[in-house]
C-alpha cells in the first residue's frame, strides 16, 4: 500500500523540522547538511548567501564551534504550502537559546525566534531542501 500525498508531505515536514532541531543540537554538520540538495542555496539571517550544500554545512560548523557553541533549538512546522507533486514551501518557526546574531536581542529567558522558510523537492524519493531563508522574529512572537 503507498502512502497518501497528504501523509507523506506531512511526514516530510515534521521530519524535516525534527532534523534540524537534532542536528543543530548535536552540532551534528554532515546530518544537517543532509538535509539540503547539493545544489542549494541559504539566506542567513544577515541576507548572506550561501550556495550549496557543502558551504551551508561548513557554515553551521563554524557557528557551533563559534557563538553558537552553547546553543539549543527548538523548532516546529507552522505551515506547509504544496506547488506541486515535488515541491512544497515549508515553514518552521524555531526558537533558540544560548546564541543571537548581531543585531538581534533575545527575550529575558534567553529565547531568540527565528522563522525558517525552506523550498523542499522530492527528487526520486527523497525530500530536501533547495532553498531557504532564515529570518529573526523582531519582537516578541
């Protein structure tokens, strides 16, 4: 029996927003980086544009050996938006705590938001990303 369209494309969000959340906190580059298309792209949350899957994971482990030595995630699918049968636009909202880019404050507890905007493509069976944004949530969600 194959899986419904809508199951599937549900069981590629929450996989994908799990994987982030385990791999950052793992500091774990090959794992999250597995996540990506070799050919994709990220916007970081300086409007940094880092092209493929090799530079988006060596970036991560500079941050995690760096200001985010000591940070956590949380994250969490709040929509999922399908294109096509291969493409869906994938949004997590994510909370960190233990790091804050330049420019961003976090709250008293220590929690910064962050929104993840992910172009995800099926390619033969797998889901992956082949493109996102991430951008800090200004104020208080």
């Amino acid at each position: 029996m194959t899986e419904s369209p809508s199951l599937e494309i549900d069981t590629a969000a929450a996989a994908l927003a799990q994987t982030f959340a385990d791999t950052w906190n793992r500091r774990d580059g090959p794992g999250y980086a597995a996540a990506y298309w070799t050919d994709a792209e990220l916007v970081d949350p300086t409007g940094k544009v880092w092209d493929g899957q090799p530079a988006i994971e060596q970036m991560h482990v500079d941050l995690w050996n760096g200001p985010a030595s000591s940070s956590r995630v949380d994250a969490r699918v709040r929509r999922v938006r399908v294109l096509s049968p291969t493409v869906l636009v994938v949004d997590l909202e994510v909370a960190v705590w233990g790091f804050s880019p330049p420019g961003a404050s976090a709250s008293p507890d220590g929690k910064l938001g962050a929104r993840l905007k992910h172009v995800v493509e099926k390619r033969g069976t797998e889901w992956r990303i082949v493109a996102s944004q991430n951008t800090i949530v200004a104020g208080p969600d």
